[in-house]
C-alpha cells in the first residue's frame, strides 16, 4: 500500500468528486465523478476569490446538486475538509508515512488555486467578504452608539 501510495496511485475510496476506475493498463485508480467533480471545483474557484465565505460557496453548491456519496447534504464540517484535501490538486500527502508525492489521477483544481484556498482557511489572506453591519437579534445596533467616551 505504501509503494503504490509512493508511485502516486490512489489506495483509499475515492474523495467526493472521484469514482473509482481502472487505468490503461487495468490498475485501480481514480477518475473525475461527471456530476461532483465540476461542482467542487466550482467551490474551489468561488472560494479563492476571497469574495464569498465558506458558508456561502456551501449554501450555492448544494442548490446546484453537490450531496455525500450517500445522497445526503454536506455538513459545513464536511465541506472544510473537502477543501483541505490535496487530493483535489493532484496531490497524494499522508504525513505519518513521510509521502507528498504528484498523484496518477486528473486534479479537478489548479495548484495555484489550491494554495489560495489554503491561505485564506488559515488566515494568511484576508477574505474580501464583506462584514455584516447589522444582525438579526439586534437590528439597531449600528445606530445606538456608547456615549461613555463623552461622558465619563
């Protein structure tokens, strides 16, 4: 397992956006889902603009038809773990067996958009999502303003 994992072949059940398939050559490996796969690169795309936040790609993805392998809705957990897989940029990374190598399968996201959405999860990129100014529980909030500096 650890060779074939080391020659880039998949070992595991594919992530959500792949089937399993077999090669050329009749060995075991992973291919684009026709369904999934143009739905989570277009998360990935969205994401990266720094434009949109992860719930809101989620909420757009999912009314486009984006389910689990079981048919069910992805959790907001689900989803950050999706887009934390290298698998999607055509990488293999298993840490424990010291193996980051370029995967034999078709990626579904650019490297470069790969490393953007990974900046912007771990905050090394401010997000140009806009701040929401009011909230639903307190809808004057941005009108009473706290006199205590005026009046001590």
């Amino acid at each position: 397992m650890k060779q074939r994992l080391q020659d880039g072949r998949w070992t595991f059940p594919p992530p959500l956006g792949y089937r399993a398939a077999l090669d050329a050559t009749g060995a075991k490996t992973i291919i684009p889902d026709e369904h999934s796969a143009p739905l989570i690169t277009q998360a990935f795309e969205e994401f990266a603009t720094g434009l949109h936040t992860r719930e809101q790609v989620l909420r757009k993805v999912t009314q486009l038809g984006l389910r689990t392998k079981k048919g069910k809705l992805l959790s907001s957990q689900t989803f950050s773990e999706t887009l934390r897989k290298p698998a999607y940029a055509g990488r293999i990374v298993i840490p424990d067996w010291n193996i980051d190598v370029a995967g034999k399968f078709q990626p579904l996201v650019s490297q470069p958009i790969f490393d953007k959405v990974q900046a912007i999860l771990s905050g090394r990129t401010v997000a140009i999502t806009p701040r929401p100014r009011s909230h639903a529980d307190f809808p004057y909030g941005a009108l009473l303003v706290a006199d205590t500096a005026l009046n001590p």
